[in-house]
C-alpha cells in the first residue's frame, strides 16, 4: 500500500508492480498495483519523484498526472493506476518492481456556480470528453 514516509509529507510513495525497462527516449506505462477511492471534490495528482528525476533522467510523459474520481469505475483498466515515465536520457533505464517512481497527492477542488457537467469516463487514459 502507498504510504507517506513522513508525518508532514504531502504525498503518498507509489511503487512500480512490476520491473519495466525504459530505452533512452521511450515512455512506458507502468502498473502500480494501486486502486483509489475519493470524494466526489477530490482528485489525485500525481509527480515524479525528485531523486528519478535528477539521478535517472525520468519524468511523467504528462509532467502531472490528474486522475479524476470517476477513474476508479474506468472499463479499460478498473480503475488500476499506472504511471507514464519518459527516459529523456541518454542510457536505458531499468525501473525494479518496489521501487518507489512517484508521490500521490489528494487534493480537493471546487466548481462553479453554473456546473452542470454529467456523463462519466468512457475509458482510459485521455478518455474525458471523447
């Protein structure tokens, strides 16, 4: 289970399930083994851990993940929540399974007066507003 290391810590340590091998220029999805349940005024923001960053040349292919909560229902996958790492370096990079690539951070939000928005998630990643 993903856990903060610290009592101040903001994020939540999301590990990879599997080991995946990233060659220099490639992204990949890796599984985290993670489900999520939040409130409806809620949503999951997702960064990169600093030291992969800086020591191994990784980033998120979408510099912040926004998983929203209705991701959880998602057809495609359950709801299951994988991490896009891109190696922008110049040497492939393997990523072991337990090892921790990024920090998971619940954060409310509001709305409008005049929102009104229905429908739901009809897939994936990028699925919203198909």
């Amino acid at each position: 289970m993903p856990e903060r290391k610290t009592g101040k810590s903001a994020g939540y340590d999301l590990s990879a399930a599997e080991t995946v091998s990233l060659e220099r220029g490639s992204t990949a999805l890796v599984p985290t083994g993670v489900k999520v349940y939040m409130e409806p005024d809620e949503v999951l923001l997702v960064f990169i851990r600093s030291s992969l960053a800086v020591k191994h040349h990784l980033s998120l292919a979408n510099q912040v993940g926004v998983i929203d909560g209705d991701y959880v229902d998602n057809p495609d996958n359950e709801g299951h929540i994988f991490v896009p790492l891109l190696n922008w370096g110049t040497e492939r990079v393997i990523v072991q399974r337990g090892e921790r690539i990024a920090q998971a951070i619940f954060v409310r939000f509001g709305v409008t007066d005049d929102d009104y928005a229905e429908g739901g998630r009809s897939g994936g990643f990028g699925s919203t507003g198909r």
